[in-house]
C-alpha cells in the first residue's frame, strides 16, 4: 500500500496554471514610413512585442497602455484590439498556459520617467523587419493582423 501512495503523489508540475497577459503593437508614422516598435527583454537573445501581466483591478486596455510606457518609454494611444496570442511554457516545475490580449496602439510621445529594467532595447523597424525581428510565431501572426487592421482603416 505504501508503495501505491508513492507513485501517487500529486507535483506541482501536475497542475496547470493560467496567466493573462496584455500588450500591444505600437506603431508610428516616421517621414512617411510606417514605423512598427519591438523589444529585447534584458538577458535575453529574443525580440518580442510588450506586454505584462493584468495586474489586479487593471482592464487588458489599462495593462495594454501601462506595459507600453514601462517596457517602451512611449505614450500610447489603443486604436482597437488585434487578437489573442495562446500558449504553454514552463516556468519554475509550472506547467502555464497564457492567454495575451494585444491591442493596436498609436504612438503619442515619448514617455517621462525612467524605461523598465525589464527591457535592453527598443527599436523602430518598417514591417518586414520588425516581421523577421520578432522570435515567436504567434507575434508575428499578431503583427500581421495589426497591419490588416491598419489597412483597412486606411
């Protein structure tokens, strides 16, 4: 009976956990060029748009605006939300499964105050660069419906 109760045991990497998440494409239009914002997180080799998590009492538009000003060192304006990006990963023996909410979002100004620590760099890039910058899959797909959406707005 021992023995059953051993191969039994429940881990923490049995469970999955939820997160929700927010951000946005920032775009900006630069001597006639539209100009599309990504990030490198620090210590990191990746290129990603921004976004954090909701934090408590804070709508996806509110997360959206503030991971904006905090991972970019922009002002931000939500023109209209894009999509979903849904995926798995590991974090700390945590199997997660996170839902990001993204939002198309015009960039107003620079921001004051100091850009997060959490980010190494920023850049400006035309689509198809920002399109090969970005590492993961379901942000370039996110990236793209942005454009969609700027185009026919247009």
């Amino acid at each position: 009976m021992a023995e059953a109760n051993k191969n039994s045991r429940i881990r923490k990497s049995d469970f999955l956990k939820r997160q929700f998440s927010a951000g946005g494409v920032v775009f900006r239009q630069e001597d006639g060029e539209l100009l599309w914002l990504v990030i490198k997180p620090a210590g990191r080799d990746n290129w990603r748009l921004p976004k954090g998590l909701i934090d408590r009492g804070e709508t996806s538009v509110q997360t959206a605006q503030r991971e904006g000003r905090e991972e970019t060192g922009v002002e931000v304006e939500v023109v209209g939300k894009i999509g979903q990006d849904k995926y798995f990963f590991n974090l700390g023996g945590e199997r997660i499964y996170k839902t990001v909410t993204y939002y198309l979002m015009r960039y107003l100004q620079d921001a004051k105050g100091p850009m997060s620590w959490e980010v190494e760099e920023i850049a400006w890039l035309p689509f198809e660069e920002a399109l090969e910058r970005l590492t993961f899959k379901g942000e370039k797909e996110i990236l793209q419906k942005a454009r969609e959406i700027l185009e026919v707005r247009a």
